[in-house]
C-alpha cells in the first residue's frame, strides 16, 4: 500500500493538554516523521481518526516537535482525541479496521530486529493494508486498515515499513 501522500501517525500516548494544544506520541509509517513524502511537518485539515471499530472525521491541525531526552513528538490542535491507541491520518478512503493473531515466517533480519527488541510495535505495510504488528516474546499480533481492497488475508508479505526491511510472511491464526 503506499503510504507516502498522506498523514499516517499510530498515537501511542497523549501526554500533556498546553494552551489547548494536545501532545501527543505514536509510531510513524514512513522516514519522514508521519508526513509522508512531501517535506512538511504540519498539517492543517480533514483528519481521520481510526480506532476499535471507529472511524471519526475531524478538522484540525497536526505539527512536528522535538523535545530533549523525550524524542519527536506531535502537536494536535481541534479538539478531543479518543483514547491511544488510534491511527490518525489524512486518507479518506482507509477503512476496515481488522485484528489477528498472526504467525509469521520470519526473514534472518527481521529475526535480528526482534531478537535485540524482544516487546515493541512495528509499522508494516503488504501490497494492499498497512498495520501495526505487536511482537512480545515472540507472540505476533496484528491491527491492519485497508482502503477496502482485500483486508483479509491468508498470508502476506509484510516490509517494515519506516526502514523498507522485509518482515516475512503473516498468515493469520
């Protein structure tokens, strides 16, 4: 799926209210802070927020900041956010919102990744959904959005998607 001309954020945390401002943590699909591939580092307009079964469509502004010893965080203005975890992005047409267990038949490196990371969350894109896979002592779970083209899936091959590293294979359990 490409993922490079729009906003995708998984919102991981949302950690202080300033000014009315939100701050907010998460997980980024692409190299370039969340914002895809067109150099910018805030956005102001529809917003799609994704999460359980939900899917709200929100106007407001989202921007970059980077805070010592804490990293890269985001700044949301427009109002409430639902409780993390929830993807917010600017695709309309994303959708199907899924969940699985999955297995997976691991390439050597991404053996090496989750070897020196035995708990983390990983942005993943296949051919046609793009998800978050949660690896915990080597127990995979799955939460993966389409844009209504083929959410399901008996195996698929997944890239990590901010470093473009090759998964595996998932099927779902």
């Amino acid at each position: 799926m490409n993922i490079n001309d729009d906003i995708y954020i998984w919102v991981t945390e949302v950690l202080d209210d300033i000014f009315g401002l939100k701050i907010f943590d998460g997980c980024i699909f692409d190299g370039d802070y969340g914002f895809g591939v067109n150099d910018v580092r805030e956005f102001t307009g529809t917003l799609h927020l994704l999460y359980g079964i939900e899917k709200v469509e929100i106007y407001g502004s989202v921007s970059l900041m980077h805070v010592s010893r804490r990293g890269v965080l985001w700044l949301f203005d427009g109002g409430e956010l639902p409780i993390p975890p929830f993807l917010i992005t600017t695709n309309k047409k994303i959708n199907n919102i899924k969940q699985s267990s999955v297995s997976l038949i691991l390439t050597q490196e991404s053996q090496e990744i989750f070897a020196r990371n035995v708990d983390g969350l990983y942005p993943v894109i296949s051919e046609n959904f793009m998800g978050i896979l949660y690896n915990s002592n080597n127990e995979n779970f799955l939460i993966w959005f389409d844009e209504g083209n083929g959410g399901d899936f008996n195996s698929k091959r997944l890239i990590f998607s901010e470093w473009d590293v090759e998964v595996g294979i998932a099927s779902v359990k």
